[in-house]
C-alpha cells in the first residue's frame, strides 16, 4: 500500500502496535507525527524509524488532559491543517477487579481511551471533512464483544463505546469523504499485554484460548489497520474488524488465564 505525500497521526506510536504502525505508514511513504504521553521513548522510536527526523516525529501528548490535547495540535502547525490519517492507537488497560474498582480508576482508563480519543479526533476531523478526505482508525477490543477473563471492567468499556464511537463518527464524516473504522485486536504480545502474565508460561498457557495457535504480533494487527488507512478502503465505514485468531469463536478472550 502506498501512502506517498500523505500525513499520519498515531497515538501511542512509542511502543507496541503504534511504533509497528508509524514504521509501516512512514516505510510506505507517509509522514507521520508519533503523540504519546512517554516522550522520551517516542522520540527514540521516531529517530528509530527515520533518523533524518523528516517524516517521522514526536510530539507530547497525554489523551487523559484536554489542554495537552489542545497543545499537541498546535505544535504540529502547519502539518495538523492537512492531516489524511489519523489512527488511535494510544490506551491504558488495568486489572480490575469488580468490587474493588473506584470512580478514579473508571474515569482514567475512560479518560484515555474515550475521551481523549474522541476529542482529539473530533478536532482532527474537522480539518479532514473540509479538505474532503480522512482516515480514521480506532484501537478497540475483542474484549468489547467478549469480557477478558481477568476483570478489566472499564477497559473492556471502554472498548465497546469505541465500537458505537466508530459508528457514531463515521455516519457524521461520510459525506466528507471521511471514513471511520476500527480494528479489535485479541490478545497482542506488547507492554501492555505483558503486564496481566507474571511469567512466560503464563503468557504461553494464553494460547489455549486461540485456535489459530499463537498471540498476536504488532505486525498481525498492522495489515488490518494500514488497509483501513489506504484510499482503497474507501467504500467501507463504520465497520470493527476482530484480529483475534479466533479468539471470539471460543468462549473467553485470555488476558491472564488464571
Ligand atoms: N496488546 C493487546 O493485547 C491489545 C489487545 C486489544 C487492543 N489493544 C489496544 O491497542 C492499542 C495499543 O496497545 P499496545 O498493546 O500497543 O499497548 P502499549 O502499552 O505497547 O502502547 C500504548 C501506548 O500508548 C501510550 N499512552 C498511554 N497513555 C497515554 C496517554 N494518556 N496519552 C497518550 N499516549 C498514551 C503509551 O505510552 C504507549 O506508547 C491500545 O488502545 C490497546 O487497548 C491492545
């Protein structure tokens, strides 16, 4: 897929499936601008991927706060006033468990991986619509149609709203040009996933629930979503694709089989 001369935000493009996003996009052509909240890591990754720091750069972004948000778009100007794609990779998960969870943990994982998200690409989108063409891609969850075995009540929330989020936003941006689609990983060996498995056994044991036989790599999530941010997806909107290896098809999606 070629993205010559297009520009591309990734969320979270410092670790896991983001970084592996920002390399396609940028080894493929695009310009891409990493916002994440660890900033030291994404400028190594953006240095990472393209050294020269033409088409591939860091900037600060925290999805949890309004006016970061706010600041992140202004520290891309001019580049955020023509901005093709935009996919939201940036997000939080925590064990949680039913009982114990309190208002403060719900309102940060929704904060992040809701809020901000919708915001951010609200504004995005705006530039999108007038120049009459945009991708938006966001990060769900086979945890949205199935809950994760270990609790993770607002995470698996979270990712469900995203899933009416992309509908939502995808019948008001389709008469610009706009489409909206998401992508709804089963379980993905990064950072984030390593946190639910004390050991590699553990995190070996999680494959009994995949009848395709493995975990996700970054790269098996990327195919998905770098279709959905190439002009030849541009008849499909709305839509949550599950890359899962099957993972729906049984009966827990296994984040941390106990
Ligand atoms: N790994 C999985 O098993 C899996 C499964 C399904 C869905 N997902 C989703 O895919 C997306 C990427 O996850 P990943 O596995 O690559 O995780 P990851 O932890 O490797 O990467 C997440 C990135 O988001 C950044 N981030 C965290 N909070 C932020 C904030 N407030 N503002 C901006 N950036 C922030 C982090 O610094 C990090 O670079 C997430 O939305 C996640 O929910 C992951």
């Amino acid at each position: 897929m070629a993205f010559d001369a297009r520009q591309a935000i990734v969320t979270g493009g410092a670790t896991g499936i983001g970084k592996a996003v920002a390399k396609q996009l940028v080894d493929s052509g695009a310009t891409v601008f990493i916002g994440d909240i660890d900033t030291a890591k994404a400028e190594e990754t953006a240095a990472e991927i393209e050294p020269t720091g033409q088409r591939c750069r860091a900037y600060p972004l925290d999805l949890g706060d309004m006016d970061s948000i706010d600041a992140f778009i202004t520290s891309l100007k001019p580049a955020s006033e023509k901005v093709d794609i935009l996919v939201n990779c940036a997000g939080i998960a925590a064990p949680e468990e039913f009982f114990e969870l309190t208002p403060q943990q719900w309102d940060r994982i929704m904060d992040i991986n809701l809020k901000g998200t919708f915001f951010l690409s609200q504004k995005i989108s705006k530039g999108m619509s007038e120049a009459k063409y945009g991708r938006i891609v966001n990060l769900s969850s086979a945890s949205a149609f199935t809950p994760s075995t270990r609790p993770m009540v607002s995470y698996d929330v979270s990712k469900a709203a995203l899933v009416m989020l992309t509908k939502v936003m995808a019948l008001k941006l389709a008469p610009y040009g706009v489409t909206v689609n998401s992508v709804a990983p089963g379980p993905v060996v990064t950072d984030l996933l390593r946190q639910f498995f004390d050991d590699p056994n553990t995190l070996e044991k999680g494959v009994e629930g995949i009848p395709i036989g493995r975990l996700a790599q970054p790269e098996d999530v990327v195919e998905a979503i770098l279709f959905f941010c190439s002009e030849r997806s541009g008849y499909i909107t709305g839509t949550t694709l599950p890359v899962e290896g099957g993972n729906l098809l049984v009966k827990h999606i296994v984040y941390g089989v106990e």
